[in-house]
C-alpha cells in the first residue's frame, strides 16, 4: 500500500471535517449523542453545498466512478436499480 501524498491528505481531512461539522449541527439540533442520524439529505445536517463537496471528495479519495447506470470501485462495479414506481 503506498503513502497518500500532500493533496490526498488535505482532501481526507476536509473530508472528516465535514462530517464533524455535520455531527456537531446534530448535536446542536437536540440529537442524541449515542446515536448518529442517517446520512440522508436533510437528515445529515449539512448544506448543499458542503454535501456536493463531501461526495466531490469522497468520490476522488475512494475511486468511486459512475459510469451510467453502474458505479465502479476498487475493481468492482454494481447496477445502480432502477427507480421504483410503487412509491
């Protein structure tokens, strides 16, 4: 395995930070500090914005590719499933 450089470093750290900013807004809401909320838009306490930069990131740290409707990662690709209409 081989040493992440300068910028992979910043990018991971701005990447923690993140969610530490989303952990304390939750906390700050009232959340409960044993639990975490869900991660979901509007459950993770983050602004657009921040979220787009947090995949941004997590995107390019993790290798993650969507390449149509399948996503790539570390030699592994998935179907992304269609959209239920049942909802």
């Amino acid at each position: 395995m081989r040493e992440p450089n300068a910028l992979e470093k910043q990018q991971y750290e701005r990447f923690k930070e993140l969610f530490a900013i989303s952990r304390q807004r939750y906390l700050e809401a009232g959340g409960d500090p044993r639990k975490r909320p869900s991660g979901r838009k509007g459950d993770d306490y983050l602004t657009d914005e921040e979220r787009q930069e947090l995949y941004s990131i997590g995107r390019e740290i993790f290798g993650v590719v969507t390449n149509g409707d399948e996503i790539q990662c570390q030699g592994q690709s998935w179907k992304i499933p269609a959209k239920s209409t049942n909802n």
